[in-house]
C-alpha cells in the first residue's frame, strides 16, 4: 500500500511541475490519469498538513471534464501552490536518490546544492564532515533562496559509512580517471536510468559528491557501487558543486517521469474506458470497472539487494575470518581486501544471500569467540539457525 501511494504521489508532482518537459501528447489520457492520482493521493494523505489541506482544496476546483492540456492543469497548481509549500510537497510527493556532500567546504555551495536538489524534487540531503562546523549560516540560506527547509533538515554524519548505512546502491560521482576495481563510469543519463529503475523497486539509492577543493579520495570512493563521470570540455573540465548536484537531479529528474509515464499509460490502457469517482475508484456507468489494472509484483524482502552496511557487515566477517588464518601476509592483504571489498559491492547479493554467505563463513571459520565482536559490529544480524545456514542441511 504505501509503494502505491508512493508511486502515485510521485506521478502527481511530475505532471504538476513538469509540463514544459512533456508537452501536451496524450495530454487528455494524462489529465485524467493525473486526477484519478491526486484524488487517491488525498485520500490517503494527512490532511493536516497544510500542504496537504491545499492539495484537497486544489482537487476540489478541478472540473470534471477533460482537461485539454498539462499546461492548463499545471497553471491551476501554480495558482495553488507557492514556492514556501515546495519543499512539504516535494518531501511527500516524490521519491529520489539521496544527495550526499563529503567534505563540502563552502556553506554558500551547500545552499546551492540545495536549491538545486528542489529544483528537480530533490529534499534528502545527507552532509558528512563538513570543512565548517557552522555551515548552516546566513551565507548557506541565502543562496538556498527557497530551499532552506532542505538546509534545516539535513543530516550531518562523522562518518561516510554509516552516512550510507542503508542505501541499496550507492553511486560516487568522480572527475577523474581511477585504478579501481569498479566498474567504468557511467555518464549521467545512463546512471539515471539505472536510479529511476532501483527506485521504482523500492531501492533507496544515494549520489556521493566530494569536496570542491579535491574530490572523493579512493576511501570514499570505495563505498559505491558505481561511478559516475559528467563529460565535458576537455580543456576546461570545472563544474561547481551545486553544478553537479543539478545535472545529476535533473538526468534522474527526466528518467523517474518517463518511468512515470510508462506507469500511467499502463493503467490506463487496463482501464480505457473507465471513469474515476471522488476518492480515484474506476466506475463505468455507475459499476466497477470490469479490468482493474494489473497490479505490480510485489518486491519481496528476500528479492530486496542487501543494504550497505549488510553487504559491509559480511565483508568485516570475511577479512576477519582470512586474517585469523594467518596466511595472508600484510602486503597480499592490502591488495585482496579491496578486490573483495569491490566484488560483494559488484554483485549486489541480496538479503537473504548475505545471511546465507554468513553462514558459510561460520561453517569455514567457525563462529566468533566471545572476546571478537568485529564480525557484528557494523550492524548485520549474524546467520541464523535455519535454511540459510548450509550447515543446518546436512543429514
């Protein structure tokens, strides 16, 4: 249920706000989907936020005929929204990757970072070791313009790890060539695509950008699953943070609504010629709609790709497992933890593989001595006595 409504608020806030990029094609089936999803949405919503009474309040103005075009549509919601309602309905009405500043120097840059983000919908704003502990100064506000509220609710971390704890895929964007043992950089539109899709299973998916004086080091750039490069002038390669912070939202901007879209048409090709009551029900001549749109399968917990700190978690017990054997010599170490490192992050195992892999890491090296909490440190629940453990299959 709440996927739904995710999913739902998300389609209204883009064909409220982002009718200059659509056009009007297909602008009636669009409308009508767009109000059937608004209606659902206020059914469902608090409506004591005020956002949200103004949503109610919105819906009750829009007649039932066909609207002719997005355009119009979008008109009427200027004329009910303001730019101080932005940041409450962006926070409930889209779901986006996390933008992440490591080491951001400027407070004024971390403001327009943030006017950036909610520009394209963006509200969650993670911020680990800021160069100023005072960053949140008039400096920062005022450049945010109207986007302060994403400055207020930010969320400062000491450490990246624990910054990206529960992010399912994380990408790190990087100006430069790495020796890495991560897959080559994708451009922007192609990360896009990969966040639009993670998302719309339900995937919480984070973008890492550095500092502006030098960048992510290797450490951090260590975390992600991808990384990301935006092209340009090869003789004149210098993006300003918040430049970079908007290209990304706006590449994820554009795949989110097409994969928005495509959503949409699918319903309504389920249900062509079916009308929608107040609360966004299909009704034909008064009946039920005799096709419901086809539901989408559900994205169960042991299909969910493990968090970072599981994945982490796993690795810890593995390096810990190899160092108590004493057959890695200090030089070897150093070069095969972080291919390991990059190989789990590589193969995304899921949940339920990472408990699985923990129980064949305690059937090779047994479990940890009670003195030896490293293993569980990071946050994972260890194997437990059941199908996922291998040693419990034996006869």
């Amino acid at each position: 249920m709440a996927a739904t409504v995710a999913w739902r608020l998300w389609w209204v806030g883009l064909s409220l706000l982002a009718c200059t990029e659509t056009g009007v094609r297909g602008a009636a089936t669009r409308a009508r989907v767009v109000r059937a999803d608004l209606r659902r949405a206020s059914a469902v919503m608090n409506i004591e936020k005020p956002s949200y009474r103004k949503v109610r309040d919105f819906l009750s103005r829009i007649d039932s005929a066909v609207i002719a075009t997005d355009s119009t549509l979008a008109q009427q919601a200027r004329n009910v929204f303001s730019k101080e309602d932005a940041y409450a309905f962006s926070r409930e009405a889209y779901t986006g990757p996390v933008v992440l500043l490591v080491r951001p120097h400027l407070p004024q840059n971390i403001g327009s970072v943030a006017r950036s983000m909610l520009n394209f919908g963006l509200t969650e704003l993670r911020i680990v070791r800021p160069d100023d502990a005072r960053w949140l100064c008039d400096d920062a506000l005022a450049t945010a313009t109207g986007a302060r509220e994403i400055l207020e609710n930010a969320v400062v971390y000491d450490d990246l790890r624990a910054a990206v704890a529960d992010m399912h895929t994380v990408y790190a964007t990087t100006a430069r060539f790495r020796d890495t043992n991560k897959p080559e950089p994708l451009v922007p539109r192609e990360a896009a695509e990969q966040i639009a899709a993670s998302i719309g299973a339900g995937r919480k998916v984070g973008i890492l950008f550095g500092s502006e004086r030098n960048g992510l080091s290797n450490d951090e750039v260590d975390v992600a699953h991808e990384l990301v490069c935006i092209p340009s002038n090869m003789m004149f390669g210098s993006l300003n943070l918040s430049h970079a912070v908007m290209v990304l939202a706006y590449e994820c901007w554009l795949a989110l609504l097409a994969l928005s879209e495509k959503r949409a048409a699918q319903r309504a090709r389920a249900r062509p010629s079916a009308r929608f009551d107040a609360i966004g029900q299909a009704v034909e001549d008064g009946r039920a709609a005799a096709e419901p749109a086809t539901p989408q399968p559900p994205v169960t917990l042991e299909a969910m790709p493990a968090t970072f700190s599981e994945t982490e978690a796993l690795f810890s017990r593995l390096r810990h497992g190899i160092e108590a054997t004493g057959k890695f010599s200090p030089e070897r170490a150093m070069s095969v933890y972080p291919k390991l490192h990059n190989m789990l992050l590589r193969l995304r195992p899921s949940g339920a593989e990472v408990r699985l892999l923990h129980g064949v890491v305690r059937a090779v090296f047994g479990r940890p001595s009670d003195t030896d909490t490293h293993a569980d440190a990071d946050g994972a629940e260890p194997a437990s006595a059941g199908s996922d453990d291998p040693m419990e299959a034996r006869g």
